[in-house]
C-alpha cells in the first residue's frame, strides 16, 4: 500500500486489462503545495509546508518532500518545522487554489458530464458511457494526466475500477503522479492483501477493533463470521464493511453533491482563556455558518461546536434543534449554550461551530407563526449588504474593534460551484 509520502506506489504498466474499471478516482497530488510550486518555480523539489508561518496554525498541505520527513496535513506548523528544519513555509493563497481547482475541475467535465467533486482537488468519474468518444478507462485516464499536466502544469494520480471505493484505494497506492487499474475481475485479488485501515470508513478506532481480534487484512475480514463483525463495528459498520471487502459498493457517481454540514472554526495565534472572547468568536463563526447555509438554500437541525485547548486535548458537543434553521441568531444561541456547558479547565486554542443534518430550506413544516421574523430580516439584511459591499460589510457591534487570529485553510473544501 501506497503512503502520504509516496513510497511504496503502485503504478499500471502500458495495456493493463481495464475491463469493466468504468470508475476513475482523480485526486490532485499535494494540491495546495503544488500550486505554490506553479506560482514559484524555485520551490519545486524543496520541501514545502502551507500554512501560516508563524507556528500557531496547522499544516493544510504539504510537498512529498516535507512528508518523507513525516510532515502531515492537519499537524501543528511548529510541529512539522521541527520534523523538518528545512521546509519552506508558504502562506495560503486560496484564491489560486479555487482557480486551478476550476480549470481541472473543467478538463473532468470534458471527459464526461458525469463528475462528482469530492472536494477542491478530488472528484470521482464515471466513463462507463464515455467509451465510444474516447477509447476504454485505461485510455481515458492517461489522456486526463496528460491534459492535466499540459494545461495546467500540475499532477494529478487516478484509480480506475468498477466501484468507487477500490477506485479510491488504487488512486492512493498510485501517488504521486500514477495511474493504477484494477479490472473487475481482478477486484478481490487486489483487496486481500490490503490492510484493514484502507477500506472506506474504517477509522483509527475502528481498525483497532478488528487488529485486536487480528483482523488484520481485508482478506482476513471476508473470512471473519458476520456476527464478529457486528460485535466489532456495530451491525451498521459491520455490513458495510462485509460488503466492501467483497468489492461490493453500489454507490453511483452522483453529479450534485449533497452537503452533510457547514462549519467554520477558529485557531488564535495566543491561547484565549476570556470566556466573553471565545463567546463573541463563536457568535461571529455562527453568523458565517448561517450565511453559508442561507446561500445555498439549506437548513439545519443540529450545532455543534468544537473545543481545542492548549494542551491539544479536543471535544465536541451538539445539540438538536427544535425546528431546522437557517437564522444566525438560532444557529449562534444554540453553539453558546454549548459552550456554556462546558468547564474551561484551560486556555482555549481553537473554536469551531459546523451546522449538521441539513435539508433543504423550507421543507419542514410552516408554524402558524414566524418567531424568527425579525431576525430573518437582519440576516437579509446582512447577506445583502454582503452581495454587494462583500463580506463583513455589516457585522455585530459586539465584533467591531476585536481582534482575532488567523486560523487554518480548510483541508478539503469544496471545489467552486459552476
């Protein structure tokens, strides 16, 4: 199995069988990294760490020569410095990254209509259709790496199967700048020697349940009875994964993706310990979640919140909605009765706020009454004023004149809507 680091790549020799491999997962290598390289060809072959610099931040991407020193994303900057003394690091420019993400983005949708953006610098293909125009899977994906390097000067890695998630698996194993095929009929050879930490979903914890029953490959799960599976995962999981180590995955490649939440969360350059200024933060990061959810026309029915404090140690607590919201006011109300739960043992490093179980604004039923009327009207208010004078134009007296830290670039946000 391929690492983060990309030893240990697998790659497809010239006129590998590519029957029935009609899936193609493309994932963008060291996508944040890269572009950084693009814009300053003197960094290419230099270890690379994005982020701010000035330690208190986290690591959002990294080059494969910052990795083999064990760099990561989502690691402390200051932690991967130490790591590797001699890696450059390189302020986020997230604009240039949603511009190349939109011309990649472009060159999938070339190939077929039918792409499934998993996040900025990855999304799923299906070329089942795509046959006739331009040639088999195997075919298709090295003219999109070559498209990808000639037009935009970046690389990119690709998984072709028949499901979407040994698509994904053989993508990873391939990086950085490889294409690895597995033929339908070549599915369950290729998953049995794979350890169980590979297969979609299984978590740290997860793959600690089944190693501590030594189940350590995904051969060894097929030949687990499905009660020790349940008894390990839970019956959800356990059938899940029952399936998955068979090659078994009927998920399409769905072309609008559906969000799961919103959220937005905060790293201080200083450890806050001010319960009334991690209040006003979390108040100021709800009135984001809530802008985001109004834009693109969902509702939630539960917040949640996230707790860093010095010492790293991290909770999350979250509280189901009476009603499914969209208002900032309810969104913010709900994250301070959280928060205000909690006991502040420490200064506080970071704080998030993320909106879950959304549906679409508007389809729960009407009450009689609007309690939220007024508030409704300053969000519109607000997200006009927005529209036209960009964010932050209009914000919360309690907010105006308080500073804050520059936290962390997301580490897989969405790709630019179309």
């Amino acid at each position: 199995m391929g690492r983060t680091d990309g030893t240990g790549r697998l790659v497809s020799p010239d006129g590998a069988d590519d029957t029935g491999a009609g899936i193609l997962h493309v994932d963008m290598d060291a996508f944040y990294a890269s572009v950084a390289q693009l814009d300053d060809p003197s960094l290419r072959g230099k270890p690379i760490i994005v982020g701010a610099p000035e330690g208190r931040s986290v690591v959002s991407s990294a080059s494969y020569e910052a990795r083999r020193f064990g760099v990561r994303s989502a690691m402390p900057v200051g932690q991967a410095l130490r790591l590797c003394p001699s890696a450059i690091v390189v302020a986020p420019e997230f604009g240039r990254f949603l511009e190349e993400s939109a011309k990649v983005m472009a060159l999938f949708r070339d190939v077929t209509p039918l792409v499934e953006p998993l996040s900025i610098d990855e999304a799923f293909l299906d070329v089942r259709g795509a046959g006739r125009l331009w040639g088999s899977p195997g075919r298709i994906a090295r003219d999109l790496r070559r498209r990808v390097r000639d037009e935009t000067g970046l690389t990119c890695s690709i998984g072709a199967a028949a499901t979407k998630h040994v698509a994904k698996m053989a993508s990873t194993i391939s990086k950085p700048d490889g294409l690895l095929i597995v033929a339908a009929s070549d599915t369950e050879a290729f998953l049995a020697p794979r350890p169980v930490r590979a297969l979609w979903g299984i978590g740290p914890k997860a793959a600690e349940s089944l190693e501590a029953r030594g189940i350590r490959t995904v051969a060894d799960v097929r030949e687990t009875p499905r009660p020790v599976l349940d008894r390990a995962l839970g019956p959800a999981m356990g059938d899940r994964i029952w399936h998955l180590a068979r090659g078994i995955d009927e998920r399409e490649v769905h072309t609008q993706r559906v969000e799961k939440s919103v959220g937005h969360e905060e790293t201080f350059h200083t450890d806050i310990a001010a319960p009334e200024i991690l209040r006003a933060e979390l108040r100021r990061l709800a009135d984001r979640v809530g802008a985001r959810l109004r834009a693109h026309g969902w509702e939630a029915s539960t917040v949640a919140i996230k707790v860093r404090f010095a010492d790293f140690a991290t909770i999350t607590r979250s509280q189901t909605l009476a009603e499914p919201t969209a208002v900032s006011q309810r969104v913010g109300d709900a994250a301070l009765d959280l928060f205000d739960a909690l006991d502040l043992r420490m200064p506080v490093r970071l704080v998030g706020v993320r909106a879950e179980n959304l549906r679409p604004a508007g389809s729960s039923v009407t009450a009689l009454w609007d309690d939220d009327a007024e508030w409704r009207q300053v969000d519109s208010a607000v997200d006009g004023a927005a529209a036209r004078f960009g964010a932050g134009a209009v914000t919360r007296a309690a907010l105006i004149g308080r500073s804050r830290a520059g936290g962390a670039l997301p580490s897989k946000p969405l790709p630019p809507r179309d």
